[in-house]
C-alpha cells in the first residue's frame, strides 16, 4: 500500500509541473508554485526530483506520445494512401490537442534546453522515417507518383503540428491533408507535343527539289 501511494504521490508532483510548466513556463516556474498545484509541501518535491530539469524530464516521459505515435504510423504497407494519410493526420491532431500542455512545454523549452531539443529532434526523426517508409511503400505499389518521399513525409507531419499550434480548425485540415494527397496520387502532366517547324520558302523550295 505505501507503494502504491509513494508512485501515486510522485505521479501528482510530475501532473501538477506539467501545468504550471505550460502555464508559467519551465524557466519561470517555481518550485514553491509547482507544491501548491500538487498540494504538498515543495520540500517534498526534492525527495522525489534532485532538480527541476530531472523534474522536467519525468514529465516527459509520462506524458510522452513516442508509444502512440509508433502504433498509429505501424502502417499496413497495402493500404491506400488516399485513405491512410487523412486518418494519420487526423489521429495526430486529435493527439496534440490531447497532450496541448506537453507540446507547448516541449516546443518552448526546445529551444533553450539541449536535452528537450535531442528528445524533439528523435521524435521527429522517427515519426518521418515511419511514414516515409510507408510511402516508399505506395511508391512501389504504383498508387502514388514517385517523389522525395521522406520530404512528404515531413511536409504532412510540419502541417499537422503547426496546424495544432495554431489552433486552427480540425476541418481545414482535412482539407489541406487532401491538398497533399493529391498532389501524391495524380500523374505529373505530360509534356506537352513538339509542335511542327512553320514552313517556309526555303522549305518549300527544298521539297521540290
């Protein structure tokens, strides 16, 4: 029971920083506020976390979506592109619109902690090399046109997020998503057929020769 109670105590310090983080941000966030939001004594903080950035990182990793994301991008290699990437963008917003506090801590202190940038960059890292994969894989099942598929990849993972932190609506993004997908599944134009020289005198001439 005391167990129990220990990991219950420590999981509400690491819930209570994850507000005050988003809210105050991590730099000017304090101890003492981050005990008041948890309803304990901020002595108590330092029994679990030697520091507010070992604080910070058990906030990661709790509310970390690495697992998620890794089953919603376990994408079937058979399965339509015309069909996958809307759902995949659409699971990807409604999971940032979830986790909203821990994408503006990780955005925010990316670029002013090494660590959190190394974490973000990982992240992005795997996130794109999955669905890059997946469209090698459409690429070579002739659904989608050929193209620089780690940079699709990348396009749709950057509108999605950047859509989130917009708070711009769901709906647009459907939109914008279908924008992407048809610019993958629609053949290139052809190039258009050499027209025929004009004719001339001289060609004329030519011929009669």
């Amino acid at each position: 029971m005391a167990a129990s109670s220990t990991v219950s105590r420590r999981d509400r310090l690491v819930d209570a920083a994850l507000t005050v983080f988003a809210r105050e941000g991590v730099d000017a966030a304090s101890i003492k506020n981050i005990g008041r939001a948890a309803g304990v004594a901020p002595a108590l903080i330092y029994h679990y976390f030697e520091s507010k950035e070992a604080l910070l990182a058990a906030v990661v990793q709790r509310h970390g979506f690495l697992p998620q994301l890794r089953r919603m991008l376990a994408l079937p290699p058979a399965a339509p592109a015309a069909e996958v990437l809307p759902q995949i963008a659409r699971q990807m917003y409604e999971l940032l619109t979830e986790r909203a506090d821990l994408v503006r801590v990780v955005m925010a202190t990316s670029q002013t902690h090494p660590e959190m940038r190394q974490r973000m960059d990982a992240l992005t890292r795997e996130a794109q090399t999955l669905l890059a994969r997946y469209l090698q894989a459409r690429i070579e099942a002739g659904e989608v046109r050929v193209h620089n598929a780690p940079a699709a990849a990348r396009m749709l993972l950057f509108t999605v997020v950047m859509w989130r932190l917009a708070d711009a609506p769901a709906a647009d993004l459907n939109d914008a998503i279908a924008l992407l997908v048809a610019g993958l599944t629609t053949a290139p134009p052809r190039p258009a057929a050499a027209k025929p020289a004009p004719k001339t005198a001289a060609t004329a001439r030519r011929r009669t020769l």
